[in-house]
C-alpha cells in the first residue's frame, strides 16, 4: 500500500466518520426525546419547535452553503463544522431551557449545512478521478451507516449507564459531541488545504457563477434526480409503521429496524458504488436501481395486510432500504459524470440539496393527511403509489440525462 492510497482513504474514512456523526445532534430528540423534554419541561409543540428551527436555517443554508464550499477550502469548512457542532452539543448538554435551546438548534443549521454540507461532497469528489467517484462516495455513504449504527449504540450504552436517565442523556450528547471535536481536529490535520488546481475565485464571482448554474437544464436533472429519490427515502419510515398496524409486528420489533436501516445503510451504500463503476455510469446505475425500487414499492399495494405477510413485508423492505441507499451514495456522484466542473461543485451541490430536499417541507404532511383521511390500507396504498411514480421518474431522468451526457461526448470525441 503506497502513502497516496493510504492518504486518500484515510481521508475518506475521517469524512465517512464525520457524516455518521454530525447530524446525531440536530436530530437527538429522536433517541432521547423524553429525557430532553422533562429536563427542560418542554410541551410537545415545543419539542417539534426544536426542530423546526433547525430546518428553517438548514434549507436556505444548502443553497449558501454551495457558495461557501466554493469559496474556502474544505479543510477550513470541515473543521469549523465538526468543532463548532460538537461546542454547540456540549452548550445543549446542560439543557439550558427553551429559549436558548432554539438558538442552539438554530446555530446548528449552518454548522452541519451552510458549512458542512457542499464541503464534504467537493472534498470526497476532489479524492479521487472521473473513475473513482462512484466508489468514492459510495464507500462513504455505505461506512457512514456502519459508524451511524455504532454510534446510536455507544450512545445509548453511555445511556443506559446512569439510573438517571437526564443525566444519561446529557452524558450520551456529550460523547457525541466529544467525537465531532476530534474528527474536527482530524480533518485539520489530513485534509488538503489546497481548494483545487486554480486560484480561487473572489465571492462576487461564485455568487454570480450560482446563479448562472441555474441554467443548465443537467443541473435541473440532477436535482430532479435527488428530489425523486430523497421523496422515496423519506417515505421508508411507514413501512414500519405500516407493519405494526397490519402485520402484527412488535413496537419493539420495529424500533430494532432503525439500527437495520443503518446497517443495510452500509451494504447499499458500497455496493451501489462499487457497481457504479463497474458498469462506467453513476445515472445508468440509478437508472437500474429506480426501476427496481419501484417495483419493490409497487408490491407492497399487491402483499395482504395481514399478520401472515409480515415476513414478505419485512424482505421487501430491506431489498427496498439497500436500493434507496445504493441511489443515495451515488446522486452526489453524478455531478461528475453530468460534466459539470469541479470548480462548481459547492454551488451545483447546494442548488441540488436546497431543491432536492425540499419534500421534507411538504411529503410527509401531506402523506400524513392521507392517513388520516382514509380507513383502513386505502391511505398506505396512495403512499405506495407515490412512490412507485416516483421511482419510475427518477428511471427516466437517470436514463434521460445519460443519454444527453453519452451523446455529447460522442459529438466532442
């Protein structure tokens, strides 16, 4: 093994350790929600505030996060991300009341977004060649959910230490955010600081170039790319749900799914890369993995909701989670195979998550609304539905713009 190798997936494995570990805190109401909300005696309105604030700083922060990455070197970006996320868990760690928990959600928008997001997907790209991306980001998306699922469990093993469960719970934020630190400190170390082979561009200049990234119909494709497969992503968690309330599934048994999910998280995620290159096509791939993912959707309308289907259920799923995070290690690497310069790649990434993500703004109110409004399996079925169409968009979008891209480097060649 040479030092370049070395360097190179060293690298990866720091970023890989940085992506399962940064979002533990803006979401940590997900493990530790009742401990949180009696330490500070929090309504449940007040908890969801929490939040919301969160998001309300993220969304715009994807698209200004873009110019950031562009602007200053992922070794600078990526540090101040990690420690200043890991001073901010240990700040909330002392559960200092509503108010100011707010604007320690807030902050935390920009730390893991503004100045996280655009920056870790240009650093994985800037690893390796044209080739290499789709292992790349393959490789990080897939050790990223082992190092989630390991971190959920530590977490909760500090947890689990203390009789006193807000004491736990303050311990367990703590070690997470003890963590960033260090990966924070590592990037500074390992990271190139160098930001690419050319000068970088005055902030007037990348501000403009964003805006002019707005005209390039590929960019709009890959964003119709993320927004169709981040849709389906979003949906994964009724399938739990759906499986307790026709299946007879345990509520405990669908809690362990969440660590399932991490560990299929993995799997999807490297072999999805891995096949990427294998077959000289990131869109070609998701293609192919959309087109099965519809078809494992669309079984779920045809399986009966009965307590005898659990197990066809619960396979489906999994195929379904692996394929979803095979798509998802590889829509950030297609901005390489769309053409699309390095030099552009904070700008192209933030207009890709500001637009791609928004069906966390409406989806999952509106598919709750279904739920509510129709008996039985009727308000399952239309989500189903929903995501079959939106596979089967994401199929022809990949194709489409495969075809464009092939096309043109024949026309060059």
């Amino acid at each position: 093994m040479n030092k370049e190798f070395i360097k190179k997936y060293g690298t990866l494995l720091i970023l890989a350790i940085g992506a399962g570990s940064i979002f533990q805190l803006p979401y940590i109401r997900e493990s530790f929600y009742i401990p949180i909300q009696n330490a500070m005696n929090l309504t449940n309105a007040q908890m969801g505030s929490l939040t919301a604030w969160y998001a309300i700083v993220a969304t715009p922060a994807y698209f200004l996060g873009g110019i950031v990455a562009d602007k200053f070197s992922p070794k600078i970006t990526l540090t101040f991300s990690f420690v200043a996320t890991g001073l901010l868990g240990f700040w909330f760690s002392t559960f200092p009341g509503y108010e100011i928990s707010r604007i320690i959600f807030a902050f935390m928008g920009l730390t893991t977004v503004m100045t996280y997001w655009s920056s870790v997907i240009k650093a994985t790209r800037m690893l390796g060649t044209s080739e290499e991306q789709g292992r790349l980001f393959g490789l990080q998306e897939g050790l990223r959910g082992f190092i989630n699922a390991g971190l959920v469990f530590a977490m909760t093993a500090v947890f689990a230490n203390y009789t006193n469960n807000i004491l736990g719970a303050a311990w367990a934020i703590r070690f997470c955010a003890f963590e960033l630190i260090i990966v924070g400190i590592l990037c500074f170390l390992f990271i190139s600081g160098k930001q690419d082979d050319q000068k970088s561009e005055p902030l007037k200049d990348i501000f403009i170039g964003m805006f002019r990234c707005f005209k390039f119909p590929r960019v709009w494709m890959l964003t119709g790319i993320v927004f169709t497969a981040y849709s389906i992503y979003a949906l994964m968690s009724y399938i739990n749900t759906y499986a307790v309330s026709f299946c007879g599934m345990s509520e405990a048994s669908a809690a362990t799914l969440g660590g399932v999910r991490y560990l299929l998280q993995g799997i999807g995620g490297i072999c999805g890369g891995f096949l990427a290159d294998k077959l000289h096509s990131r869109l070609k791939t998701i293609g192919i993995f959309a087109g099965l993912l519809s078809l494992s959707w669309a079984a779920f309308i045809f399986i009966p909701g009965k307590a005898a289907m659990l197990a066809p259920v619960l396979g489906n799923f999994c195929f379904g989670v692996v394929l979803v995070y095979a798509i998802r290690s590889l829509y950030f690497a297609d901005i390489d195979e769309a053409g699309l310069d390095v030099n552009l790649t904070g700008r192209v990434s933030g207009i890709l998550s500001c637009f791609g993500y928004l069906p966390d703004v409406f989806l999952l109110t509106l598919t709750g609304s279904w739920l509510d409004s129709y008996a039985g399996k009727t308000g399952y079925n239309m989500i189903f539905i929903y995501a079959v169409a939106m596979g089967l968009l994401c199929m022809v979008i990949s194709f489409a713009l495969y075809t464009i891209v092939k096309r043109k480097k024949k026309a060059i060649a």
